[in-house]
C-alpha cells in the first residue's frame, strides 16, 4: 500500500507538472462513447460526436438545461407576417475565441457548405426548410447563394425558408445550422476543426485530441456567458465497452456516464440509487415490413403480426430498463403536436383475443402453424437486439410464422433495408427535432428518379398511400399549429390503420449521474449542455 | 549470414504487394460500403462522396491509385474519421501500440522466463506448483474477462491503479494493460522454459558440466539457458505478433489511443484506406520481426547456418 502511494504520489506530481491548467481548475469527466469523426459541425451525425461540438459552437439558437429552445448567438429575432422570413440580430458581445467578432457571415458560411453538395453532409436535409436548400444540396442550382441565408450586414441575419414551418427555430438548435467562423475558414479551409486553428464561440475551446482515447476542452473566458460556466474543463472520453465505462465511472474516473448496460441497472439501482436516469427519449424503435412482398402487401397479414406482439413485456422484462410500449408513430411529448396520442382499439384489448384474432387472419391467408409462412427477420448485431428478436419470434410462432433470424452488423443491414433486400427489418429512430413531421417523412412515398428507379429514402417498408403523402404536403402549408396538428394526426391514423409499420418501444436515454454533479435536467431531447452543469468536490 | 538478411528483406516487396492486393481486393467484395448507416443518404449526396473518394472509377483504376500514393507513403483520407488522415492516425496509433506491445513483451518474457526455470529447478516441489498454477491463469481466463476483472479488484475495489484510460507520459494508465497484454503470454513461455529446461538438464552436456564439479548456478546460466531458450524463441515471433495485434481487446477496453480498434472499426466501417493502411503496417512489423527471430536462432544454435 506504502509502495504504491508513493508512486501515486510520484506520478500525480510529474502529472501536474505536465497539466498546463491550474490545480484547482474544476474538471468534469464525461464518458461520451464513440470517438468522434471530427468537430465539424457540418461532417457529423452521432450523439457523441453532437456533446463536444455543441459545447464549443453555439448557434443563432441555443437549447437551456431543460431542451428547450432559447436565444443563443441571436440577442433578438423577427418574423415576417407570411411566416417565412426571419431575421436575427446578433449580440453585441458575440465572439469567437482568438478575439474576432462573430458576424453574420459566419452563420452564411456555415449554412452553405452544410447544402455544398461537396461537403457530403448526412444531416443536410435537416435545415432543407431553407429556401433553396434542397435544389443545392442535390446539384440543382449551383451557385450556393442563391441559399435563403443572407448577411444583410455584419450583425444581422436574414434567412427565408420555402414555406411556413413552425419548427424552424427548433431546427436551429440543431449542430448542422451552426455558424463556422469566416476568418479561420478563409486562411486554412476544412482544416479549420483541427487543434490549433479550431477557435470557439461557445462556452469551451478544444485542445487536445488523443484519438481514441479523449478530447479535452478548456473554459472559454470570452464567451458572453463564461461567468455562470463552472467547468473550467472537460474531458470526452472514448470508451465503447460498458462494462469497462462502468469501472471507471464506479472508481470514480467518470462524473457521467452517457449509457449503460440494461444488465447493470440492477446493480445501479441498488448500490448507487438515484444516480442513474432512466427517461423516455424521442425515438422509436420499429420493425418495418417490406411492403412489396406480395405476402406483406395484404394489410391483414400485416395486422396480424403487430397486434400479436405482447409490447408490455419487452421494456420491463426484456430489456430490465422500462421502455415504454408504442403503439403510436410519433412519440407521446413530442411539439406542436396538440391531440391525444395515436391508441388502435386493439391496444386494449386482452393479449389472449388478440393472439385468436391474429391466428384468425393469418389462417384466412392461408397459414396455419402446420403450415407456416416463412419470414427472414433482419437486424444489426446487438445483444438487445437479438433479445427482442427472439422474444418476438415465439409471440408469433403461434399464429402460424415461422421466423428465420438474420443478423449483419450496422453498415450492412441498413444498406439492405434500403435496397429492399428484407422481409421483416428491424429499425430505429432518434428525431432530430421536436416536431411530428420529422416521424411522419419516414413513411412518406418514394421520389422517382431518372432511370425509372424510386428513391424510398429512409421509408424502408415502402409504405405508399397517396392520401398519407397529401396530407403531408397540406400540412406543410399551415400555419396555424393546431390545424397542422390536426392534419398530421390524421395522416398517422391513415398509416397506423393499415398498420404501415410495427412500431414496439419509445426509446429512454441513459445516463448514471454522479452525486457531485448539478444541474442536469432531463429532456427528451436528449441535449445536455456541459455550461449548465456543476460538479462539488 | 548478411545475404541472407538481405534477401529476406527484399523478399518483403513481392509479400507486401500481393498483401495489399489481396486485402484491397476484399474489402470491395464484403457487401455493404463506408457510406451505409441508419439515416439512407440521398442518392445525389452519394455520388458526391463516392466522387471524392474516387469509388466511382473503375476498381483496377482505384487500385492503382491506390499503389501510386501508397509509393510516396501517403496512405490517403479516412472515408469516417474526417478531422485527422490516415497518416495522422498511424503515427499517433502505431508508436503507442507498439509501446505497450513491446513492453507486455519484455515483462512476459522476462517473468515467463525465469517462472519457467524457477519451476523446473524445482520440479514437482511447490514452487513449481504455485508458478505453474498463478501463470494459468493467464491462459485459462480470457483477456477481456481478464481486463475487467482487474479493473474491478486493483481500479474499483482497491483504488491502487487508474481503471482506464490514458495521458500521455503518465505510465500509471499502463500498469493494468500491460498486466492484462503479458499474463497468457508470460505463461506459454514459462511452459515452454520450464518443459525445455527440464530436458536440457537432463543432457550429457550438463551432466558433464555438473561433474567437472561446476556450481548448479554455474551450470544453469552458462551451460543450459542458451540451448533451453530454442523453443522459447521460436515462439517468441509469432507471440509477438500476437502481443502486437491482441492488444485489441485491451485497447478497446482501457480507452487507449492505439492503432488496434482501427482495425476493427475501419473493417466495420468499411473505412477501405484505414483498414488498408493499418494491414499495410502491421504486415511490414510482422515481417520484420520474422526476420529478427530468425536471426537471433542462428546466434543461439550454433548447429542453425543460413545458406
């Protein structure tokens, strides 16, 4: 023991040493999961890769602790009468990290090169509510200002969208609308995320990158907010093993923990109770059926096998963690969705009848459990997963489905659900914004496209009702929420009726929050900006 | 001696090519690509990456490229790391991960050679059976279950170690890696000291020396470790090799910046130029390892002569 606190001793002290900050600089150690592909706001589309930039980078909007949508780099924000120009004034105080202002130009560059075609952004079509937007990022228009993003003059920002969308503000709080500073770009171009030339208008600046191991960020003393920040730093740690991320969190290593293991909720429930934050997420986990195998075109066959999967049982006992049911498409919180959540009768009805009924359509089609229809189920290697995949399996083996499980890691999977080489595909949905529509598209019918294919996009069923798609673009044109939210719930009655999808859980997000840490709110965006927070020693 | 050093180096440039060209050739069979995910990518964002990556061209075309740029040490962009290249990443990667693989090394070599002597000195007496016993479990127990049991017990429960993760120049993040990398190593070596050792002490040759009235310290170091080492060293290429490319797992698990999840990740990824730079790497380690092994058998048996 003697021996080895020496050599602790020893080594903390030639670790100070090389620590450029002072010893008393409040650190918060965050494990964020996956490494991630790089700090452009741009270039990334993972949640771990969401945590470091949205601390350095703020946008014209910004989110509070609760997810909410608030002022970010805008002081203040006009709407024209139509609904689709907006114009933002920046603060005065607004600045990226070398000392230069933040102008409006910043906002301009940013947004162009997210719908640069050459930039190969996965989340372009986020911001496509953009005037333009869309024609750019598919190689239309070419010139990237003809893009609804103006710099009226240095402090000001003029953005005109398509048409009306009641989200718009929500979808700037989103890191593919954030601003890239003109200065750094002009002199070094894409290379200006890297360490050394990356400079930040948010509460922290990134120093060092160790890949695979952490990015560190430092407190940024000139930003407007810097005297309620209270981290001086941070530290984002790679580590994809849970297992491993618990160790270190439980020897106190790590102050948060951004998942779990359902296996260890048991164990955080009972030795570190409260610590861990179990809370419904806006997502849906689903399975899509490929709706043009002639099998799964009979809406029947279709009815059948959603109503006969018990959902009840697979977030307390499947998984341990209590995700909730889902019988709706969009998720019960989600905005500007006013109306009571999509319920099908058959919800209610006893497990038992709904087994006798699905058994009943199955063998009017002609399958009984002596002679089976045979489905592939498809989805990417993941213990839960392949849980889920097998408890559904023997809810249906009795109604006359003989399952085949089928697994394939991530890259592979969905490039087959995409190509339509599936029968049943299991599938996931984290919404990038609080807004129904961001659910609803995904069952929006294909685009042609030259070459007389059809492009599905992410509706892998390929789910098709003209009526679904009219009430879409109706929706689009409202600009009164309410009577939007009429429109779209009827649109999710239309696909839910004819059951277009399975969907089986609302994802919840997991964190394990240490004791010493303050002012973490959950929300169902999932969003936790590290200038909120508070860490006693 | 030297020809033969000479030509087993240059022999490395036909075994690298056909390498490369087997790895490169594969990696485009396996289905899926570097830019599948669960969001599908619009079709006109599609071509604009393959475009980039210049996946559009006709394969032999790329492949040439491909070789053209490897030439001048260039290994190209990451299709999924965007902010570092691929030459960026090997050189913070590969040190690191040869560090800790060599270390391990070292450590098992060292304890796994004098564990196997020290039990075959005292065969079936119990320091023979408690060296045996502790070095199994290297064997037996898995590294990963390895790794996080001792994070559990020296990082949770003890507190005497970090758990996990790195800053560079503190070796206090090695100590549970190292011990995780060298314990199955260090144990097949101590089986193979104490198995060879036991026969060599059997010998004339020691017999001999140990009648001439020599001292059984004397007899041990200068008449029986060199020709006991043979087998040892024999395994010692390939075991390196091992320590090398299995630091996967531990990497994986303690969060250190190697060169290991590369591997796994970019293959998963499709990521073609890192899976490629990293083959390209380790491929030209191993070999020269080979070639080192082979080279320090001919110092230790006088009978090996390379023609």
């Amino acid at each position: 023991m003697k021996f080895t606190s020496i050599m602790r001793v020893a080594a903390l002290a030639g670790a100070t040493v090389l620590m450029t900050a002072p010893a008393f600089a409040v650190t918060l150690n965050l494990h964020n999961g996956g490494d991630p592909r790089s700090l452009d706001p741009q270039r990334v589309s993972g949640n771990w890769e969401d945590r470091p930039v949205s601390d350095y980078i703020e946008g014209l909007m910004t989110l509070d602790a609760a997810g909410n949508a608030i002022l970010g780099q805008a002081a203040s924000y006009q709407v024209s009468d139509d609904q689709t120009v907006y114009t933002f004034t920046l603060r005065d105080d607004a600045m990226w990290s070398d000392g230069t202002p933040v102008t409006a130009g910043d906002f301009v560059l940013g947004l162009q090169r997210l719908v640069d075609p050459a930039t190969a952004s996965d989340y372009a079509y986020l911001q496509y509510a953009i005037k333009n937007a869309a024609a750019i990022n598919s190689g239309e228009i070419t010139d990237l200002n003809e893009l609804g993003v103006k710099a009226i003059d240095d402090k000001t920002v003029e953005i005109t969208l398509e048409s009306p969308t009641p989200y718009f503000l929500q979808a700037l709080t989103h890191y593919s609308a954030y601003p890239n500073p003109k200065h750094v770009y002009d002199q070094v171009g894409d290379d200006w995320t890297s360490i050394g030339n990356v400079v930040a208008n948010g509460p922290f600046v990134p120093v060092e990158w160790v890949p695979g191991s952490y990015i560190r960020a430092e407190k940024n003393a000139g930003y407007y907010d810097a005297a309620n920040v209270q981290i001086d730093e941070v530290y984002y740690y790679v580590l994809e093993d849970d297992a491993a991320a618990l160790n270190r969190y439980r020897a106190g290593e790590f102050d948060m923990l951004s998942t779990f293991s359902p296996d260890a909720y048991p164990l955080l429930q009972s030795d570190y109770p409260g610590q861990a934050h179990v809370v419904p997420f806006l997502g849906v986990y689903y399975y899509v059926m490929n709706q043009e195998d002639p099998v799964l075109a009979d809406v029947n066959v279709r009815k059948a096998l959603s109503i006969s999967i018990n959902r009840e049982v697979i977030g307390p006992e499947i998984l341990g963690t209590g995700e909730l049911p889902a019988y709706s498409w969009v998720p019960p919180g989600t905005a500007n969705y006013e109306g009571d959540t999509y319920r099908p009768a058959w919800a209610d009805t006893p497990y038992a009848d709904r087994v006798a009924e699905a058994a009943a359509l199955m063998a009017a089609a002609g399958y009984t459990p002596d002679n089976p229809l045979n489905l592939q189920l498809r989805y990417n290697t993941s213990d839960a997963h392949q849980r889920i995949a097998v408890a559904i399996a023997a809810m249906w083996a009795p109604i006359g489905v003989n399952v085949e499980l089928f697994n394939a890691d991530v890259g592979t999977h969905y490039d087959a659900l995409s190509a339509g080489d599936f029968q049943i595909g299991r599938a996931g949905w984290l919404m990038d914004y609080n807004d129904p529509i961001n659910m609803l598209d995904l069952l929006k019918g294909g685009t042609a496209q030259e070459g007389g294919t059809i492009n599905w996009g992410n509706n892998y069923g390929r789910y098709d009702n003209d009526e679904y798609d009219a009430l879409l673009d109706e929706s689009a044109t409202q600009i009164d929420l309410v009577e939007r939210a009429a429109t779209l719930h009827s649109a999710e009655a239309i696909a839910m009726d004819e059951f277009g999808v399975i969907p089986i859980y609302y994802y919840v997000s997991k964190w394990v929050i240490a004791p010493q840490i303050g002012g973490f709110v959950d929300n169902p965006v999932d969003r936790h900006l590290v200038r909120y927070l508070t860490k006693s020693e | 001696m030297f020809n033969y050093a000479f030509r087993r180096v240059l022999s490395i440039i036909p075994v690298a090519l056909i390498a490369v060209t087997i790895c490169f050739f594969i990696l485009r069979l396996a289905p899926g690509g570097p830019f599948d995910g669960e969001r599908a990518l619009p079709p006109d964002i599609l071509r604009n990456l393959a475009a980039h990556y210049n996946l559009d061209k006709p394969l032999i075309e790329q492949y040439v490229i491909y070789l053209g740029h490897l030439v001048t040490g260039d290994f190209g962009p990451s299709m999924v790391i965007k902010d570092f290249t691929i030459g960026q990443l090997l050189a913070i990667g590969l040190p690191f991960s040869l560090t800790l693989g060599f270390t391990a090394f070292i450590v098992a070599t060292t304890i796994g050679i004098l564990a196997g002597t020290i039990a075959a000195v005292n065969q079936n007496k119990w320091p023979d059976y408690v060296l045996v016993l502790v070095v199994m479990l290297g064997v037996i127990i898995p590294n990963f279950l390895m790794a996080h049991f001792l994070q559990l017990i020296f990082g949770v429960y003890l507190d005497w170690t970090p758990t996990g993760g790195y800053r560079p120049g503190s070796w206090e993040y090695l100590i549970l890696p190292i011990t995780v990398l060298a314990w199955p190593h260090a144990a097949r070596i101590s089986r193979l000291m104490r198995g060879s050792m036991l026969e060599v002490l059997n010998t004339n040759y020691v017999r001999t020396a140990r009648s001439k009235g020599l001292g059984e310290r004397l007899v041990l170091a200068r008449h029986a470790i060199k020709p006991a080492l043979i087998p040892v060293v024999s395994y010692l290429g390939p075991g390196l090799s091992y320590l090398l490319t299995g630091s996967l797992v531990v990497e994986q698990i303690f969060g250190l910046p190697g060169i290991g999840k590369y591997f796994i990740n970019a293959a998963l990824n499709r990521d073609y130029g890192l899976v490629l730079g990293t083959t390209v790497l380790y491929m030209f380690v191993i070999i020269a390892l080979n070639l080192f092994v082979d080279l320090i058998y001919a110092w230790l048996d006088p009978k090996v002569r390379y023609r």
